[in-house]
C-alpha cells in the first residue's frame, strides 16, 4: 500500500517560513491536499491538487509537488497557524485514500 | 450555509453495532462523492470509506472492509456508516467529508461524532 511519511513536528518563530514535508514514491505523479487542524477541531482544506488554496485561505499558505516530495509552505507564520497538518493522496493502485501521519506545526 | 452533521455516536460494547449519519445541508448532496474518516485519540487521520455521488462506487480502508457500510440517501442529503463487529481499535471521532472529485480534495467537513467501543 501506498505510504505517506511527514515529519512528527516543525517549529518556527513567528514571522518565519515553515516547511512541512510529505513524501511519497513518485508523489509527484498524484494530486496531493493539505488540511490543517486545530486542538478539537474538525480539519480544514487548506491546500489541494498540489498548490491550489481554496477561497478563504490566505495566500500565506502555498504547495509544491515534485519528485518523492511535496511540500506545504507556510509564509510570515503566525502564532494562529499551530495545529497539526495533514498531507493526502489518493492511491488509484488500491483505490484508497492514503493521510500522511500529520506534523505538529509549533510556533515558538 | 454549507454543513455537515454527524450524529450516532456512543458507547458500544466490543462485537456491537452501531450506525453513524451524516446530515448536508446547503448543497446539492446528490452530486458530491463523500468520505468517512476518523481519529483515534491522540492519533492521526484514518481514511474509511469512500462513496460515489450515485452510491454506485464504493471503497473501503482494508481496517474496516466486511465489517463496515457506507450507504447513502440522495433524497434526504444523507450519508451513513453501519458500523459490525465493533473493536477497541474502532474507537475514535467520525467525520463524513465532501469530496468534490477530481483533484479537489475534501473540502467540506462535518463536526464529527465520537464512537467509543469499550466492555
């Protein structure tokens, strides 16, 4: 079965770039999503098919795919952008959606 | 406004059953895909299970498949879970998800509902 690997936690100074990794065999053939969640919160899509941001996430929030690895950027982080982040592909090999195992974005 | 609602969710006794439902509201449920996904505490996103708008292509995660159900009811914008042959391990919260299609991901979300499998 396909496997997504992401880093346990990131961490960043307000203000900073945070880059959270998501790495997949060939990753970069397949459409990948990015959710964000907050403590006892339902996730939020705040990036899909790569690099596209659905209507309300700020431009902070960017994606790139290429390779083994796609990457979410987040730009100027806020104290507001803590949360778990969450990568996703779907596996057409196994007609599965696959989650990466999350990365604990930590704003110092 | 565009909603979610879960609801079904308690305490069940291991080898019980249980069924989660989904509510929509604010959109034409008869054309979107929808997924279940879940959260054991403490852990990460688990993919569940996947239904096509029609209800006519359905997957599921290799954890759940022969023991779980996922139906829908296009004419009540309703989504459902029947959930078999409970395990400890099915303990977690429960979220049904829009799914565009394509290359859109899953941009809706309900609330979720907690399921607790426990003697």
């Amino acid at each position: 079965s396909y496997v997504l690997t992401q880093p346990p936690s990131v961490s960043v100074a307000p203000g900073q770039t945070a880059r959270i990794t998501c790495g997949g065999n060939n990753i970069g053939t397949k459409s990948v999503h990015w959710y964000q969640q907050k403590p006892g919160q339902a996730p939020v899509l705040v990036v899909y098919d790569d690099s596209d941001r659905p209507s309300g996430i700020p431009e902070r929030f960017s994606g790139s795919n290429s390779g083994n690895t796609a990457t979410l950027t987040i730009s100027r982080v806020e104290v507001g952008d803590e949360a778990d982040y969450y990568c996703q592909v779907w596996d057409s090999s196994s007609d599965h959606v696959v989650f990466g195992g999350g990365t604990k974005l930590t704003v110092l | 406004e565009v909603q979610l609602v879960e609801s079904g969710g308690g305490l069940v006794q291991p080898g019980r059953s249980l069924r989660l439902s989904c509510s929509a509201s604010g959109f034409t449920f008869s054309t979107y895909s929808m997924n279940w996904v879940r959260q054991a505490p403490g852990k990460g996103l688990e993919w569940v299970s996947y239904i096509s708008s029609s209800g006519s292509t359905i997957y599921y995660a290799d954890s759940v498949k022969g023991r779980f159900t996922i139906s829908r009811d296009n004419a009540k914008s309703s989504l459902f879970l029947q959930m078999n042959s409970l395990r400890d391990e099915d303990t977690a919260v429960y979220y049904c998800a829009r799914d565009p299609g394509g290359k859109n991901g899953m941009d809706v979300w309900g609330q979720g509902t907690t399921v607790t499998v426990s003697s």
